[in-house]
C-alpha cells in the first residue's frame, strides 16, 4: 500500500492510481545507506516528476525510461512525450529499447569492476510489454526455425528471444570483468504472459490483467555461486515483496518499515524454512469500460484462492490443492470457507483503504 497500484503513475504526472508514500524507504535507498552504488536502468514507473524520479528515490545513477509503456521500442516515445532519460537529463539515444538497455547495463557493469563498492543494479526492461515490435532480423530467425508459427507468436517469441540475448550479454559483462563469483542475480517477472500476444502461461488459466493463476504466477530464477545449489527448486508461495527483506538479510540490513514481505533466504540456502501461513492480497485499478476506476481483487490463504476478475461480476472461490487449474468455482457449495475469506479481505480493505496512497495535498 506504500506505492499503490498498478506501477502508480500512467503516461501523464496527473494520471495516477496512487502516489508513492513520501515516508516510505524504498530498497536502493536502503542498500545505498548500507555502502552501495545503486543503480537502475531501463523502467522506472514510479513518478514522472519530483521528489519521485529514481535519483531522488535512492538510485545513484539512472539511465532509462521514467514513464510506463512505450508507444514505440524504436522512437521512445509515450503519446509523443520523450520519457528518456540519463540520471535528471533528457536524452534521445537512436536505437531499439530492449538495446539500449542492455548495453547501458553491460557497461555499467564494466565500470562497477575498479569501484570498491559493492552495487545494486535493477535492470528494468519494457520488453516483452506491448507493443510487441521485435527486430526483423528476430522475427526471420523465429519463423525460419518454425515455419508453421502464427504470425502473432512468431513477434513474441522473437522479442523474448531478443531480450534474452541481451540478458545473456549482460551476464557476459558479468563475467568478463571478474564479477560473476560475487553476484547474485534475479530474473523474475511483474504479471502472467498476454494472452492477445498469443503468450504461453503453460496449464493455468488465463494470463496478464487475470486474478487467475495464469495472470499472477510469474516465473523467477535466482544465481549465486557458491551459495545456492545449480538447478535447486523450490515450491514455497512467495511474493516479489519477500525479495526486499531478502535482499536486505543479505545485506546486513533491517527494512526501515514495517512491511507485509519476508525474507526467504533460508530457503535460498536450503536451510530449514517452515514459515507460518499468512494471507496474500491481489489487488489491481484501471479506468476504462473494463474496470471503470473500480478495483478487482484476490486472496489466497493457504489452499482457498478467492478472486474477482470484474468489479461487475461475483466472487469466485477455488481450492488450489485439488484443483490447481482452477476450473471448478466451490463459492456455492463451501459457503463458510467462502465467508471466512471475504471477511478477511474486506478487513483488509479497510486497513488499507480502497484507494492507495494520494499525493499530498499543498496547503
């Protein structure tokens, strides 16, 4: 509830679904104070003006793109509005984006080599985010490979593609220059794939703007040599939340608030790692003739998932151990489970209020 929902500032400064709270510490902030150099680069999405620009918010150097989407990977532009930018400088590089940014992070890396201090880099890509406009010469390697692909498929996988290599070449910086020993590395993802994109979420239901598993599962893959056993998994339910606390354990840190997220790294380590069940809240508020301004919502507590996926339609209620794909809705049949859950998220809702966070009134 610090920062609202969804990513908080949409296209213009005075477009918002929340506002990120001015006593909230966020994580570059923290590891800045602990003796890191932060960094991020690619999308920031938090605030398009100050104090909520990325260098003001804790970042010692930012070099990307302060708004949410593109409207043009090559062009760089939101509703003819350059969000480019180096640190508090607008700047116009010529190139795809899911490019720049990937090189911007090889050689930030690079120069992070002859720094004694150890850094923070947050690699924000917009890719695979619509508009799905992979390079040509991606898209030719995608439809040789499979002649019989659907075009709509074919762009996609050739723009995941495409910004795996540049994930791969960032991982090179890694390596080249010494670094990759005494990295930790996290690869995750905000939301399910977009089903209009022809994405693949696998077996379960639904995908991006879904409070179905579908939309809220996300891949997340973590490296750190010598520390976490090559190929290990895990089954434990986290949410990206967890990673700050984690990151901070790591650090030698305590989160300076009071969050709902918890560390996991006994379970990176695999050490002993029984947390107690907890209750976890999906939220999600767009304007438009889909969500109105209303808000749609999601709990899960232990096996129960109960959701909404329309502020117009009625809760469904699923039971995500014997039914994982969530194809058979129980809201009629297990009417006290259905209750007790309810109860909760409406007491949430009032906790947290029905809107995030709103930018402070001037006097």
């Amino acid at each position: 509830d610090y920062v609202g929902v969804p990513g908080v500032i949409r296209t213009h400064a005075d477009n918002n679904w929340g506002y990120l709270d001015p006593k909230a510490t966020l994580l570059p902030q923290q590891l800045k104070m602990a003796g890191y150099h932060t960094a991020l680069i690619g999308k920031w999405h938090l605030g398009l003006e100050s104090p909520n620009t990325p260098v003001e918010r804790g970042f010692d150097y930012f070099h990307g793109w302060l708004g949410d989407m593109m409207d043009d990977y090559w062009l760089h532009r939101r509703h003819d509005i350059n969000y480019m930018r180096l640190n508090g400088q607008e700047i116009d590089p010529e190139g795809h984006a899911t490019d720049l940014f990937s090189q911007w992070s090889a050689d930030y890396i690079r120069s992070q080599a002859h720094d004694n201090r150890p850094f923070f880099l947050y690699l924000a890509y917009n890719a695979p985010h619509f508009p799905v406009q992979p390079p040509g010469e991606w898209l030719d390697k995608v439809k040789a490979r499979e002649t019989n692909i659907d075009d709509t498929r074919a762009k996609l996988v050739a723009f995941i593609e495409h910004m795996d290599d540049g994930i791969g070449q960032v991982l090179a910086a890694l390596k080249e220059s010494g670094q990759y020993e005494n990295t930790i590395i996290i690869f995750s993802s905000d939301n399910g794939g977009h089903m209009p994109s022809k994405a693949n979420n696998g077996p379960t239901r639904d995908g991006k703007q879904s409070m179905y598993e579908g939309g809220l599962r996300v891949p997340t893959a973590i490296s750190w040599p010598g520390k976490i056993k090559p190929r290990s998994t895990s089954d434990q339910v986290l949410l990206s939340m967890d990673l700050y606390p984690t990151l901070l354990e790591i650090a030698g840190q305590k989160p300076a608030n009071e969050i709902e997220g918890r560390s996991f790294l006994p379970e990176l380590l695999q050490q002993n790692f029984h947390p107690e069940d907890r209750e976890l809240y999906f939220t999600r508020r767009e304007g438009g003739t889909r969500y109105g301004g209303q808000a749609i919502y999601a709990l899960r507590m232990g096996d129960w998932k109960l959701l909404q996926n329309s502020p117009y339609e009625p809760y469904e209620l699923y039971n995500l151990a014997t039914d994982p794909l969530e194809k058979n809705n129980l809201i009629d049949k297990e009417v006290e489970k259905y209750q007790e859950l309810n109860r909760s998220l409406m007491l949430h809702i009032q906790k947290a209020g029905e809107v995030p966070w709103q930018k402070p009134e001037k006097n």
